[in-house]
C-alpha cells in the first residue's frame, strides 16, 4: 500500500495511486476477450478491404491491357504497323509526311513541303519506333540521310487514339501539338508526292 501526502492509504492499481475505498470499475479493454474480439473484427475488416481491392486491380488490369476498348496491346501495336499519311499546313507552307511503320520497330519518313513561294523541299528521316500502349514513340537515328547531332538526338513522343482502324490522333504533351494521320492504301505508300 502506497500512503498519500494527506495520510490517507491506498491501492496500487496497473501503476496508479487509486485511494483506498474508490470502487474499482473495469475499462473496455481490461478483458482479454474484448481484446480477442477487437482483434478478430479488425482482421476481418482488413481482409474484406484488400479482398475488394484485388477484384479491383484485376478488373481495372483487364482494361489497361486492353486500352480501355476491348483490344489489346498487341492488336493496338498491329493495327499501328503500316503506312500513315498527316498534312497539314504551317506558317504558310504545306506539309505532307509519310510515316511508314516497320514491323521490326523501325520507321521512315518521308516529309514535302510546300512553301507559300513555291520552293519545294524533300526530306528523309529514319529510326526506330516504340509503342507502349499509350504513347508512339520515335527516336530519330538519320535526319535528312544524316545521323543527328548527339547533343541534341531527336525524339517523338505522341499519346495516341484511335479515332477507328484507319485514323488515329496524338498529343504532344511537351509542346502542345495535335496530330492526325490516316492509313494510306498500299499501293499509295512509295512516295509523298
């Protein structure tokens, strides 16, 4: 027994000074078969919680892989492999690429412009191409015939949609620029002119 600075006596209770005399009243969590109780509710509020986060993952894992309208990644990567055309016109002039995606994952492309003055340049570029399901990605090996600068090695990154089999649009989301191509006919894919 402990004794207080009055006199009085009293129990030691868990490391407590509880006078003498003081009913003893018992806490929620004194009983082990509440803490037993407590610890099975919560155990099965966490299994119920990763329980419908894992049929979550698994429908939205579904989607991903799909693109979010029923094709794959694969089917999305085939219909991309092929020969696309994308005009349009800038600062006055008129721009015509062909972009001719190999299966192996290399491109080549074939630019004409059109000045507002007449002249008419040709360009040729070439590289390899990557989809990973969001994003057509180009990284430019030869611009013009000529293997680029290694300070400043060109890359295309667009997020592309399928606008249906034959169309799809992109958006640059590093300089704002929108861009459409359509798939051109076999027999059409030789040249831009």
């Amino acid at each position: 027994m402990a004794a207080f600075a009055d006199g009085r006596r009293c129990l030691s209770l868990r490391g407590r000074g509880v006078p003498a005399g003081t009913p003893r009243r018992a806490s929620i969590w004194d009983s082990a078969a509440m803490a037993r109780l407590s610890s099975l509710a919560m155990v099965a509020l966490v299994l119920a919680a990763l329980t419908s986060l894992l049929s979550t993952c698994t429908s939205f894992s579904g989607l991903a892989a799909s693109g979010g309208n029923g094709a794959t990644l694969q089917d999305r990567y085939d219909l991309l492999r092929g020969t696309w055309l994308r005009e349009y016109t800038e600062d006055g002039a008129q721009v015509q690429r062909v972009l001719s995606l190999e299966p192996g994952g290399t491109f080549h492309e074939s630019v004409h412009v059109v000045e507002a003055a007449g002249t008419v340049t040709d360009f040729r570029h070439e590289g390899t191409w990557l989809y990973d399901g969001t994003n057509l990605k180009r990284r430019y090996t030869l611009m013009n015939g000529k293997p680029p600068s290694r300070l400043n090695l060109p890359f295309a990154t667009f997020e592309i949609a399928f606008d249906s089999r034959n169309a799809f649009t992109g958006i640059d989301h590093i300089h704002g620029h929108r861009i459409e191509y359509h798939r051109m006919a076999a027999d059409d894919a030789g040249s831009p002119d």
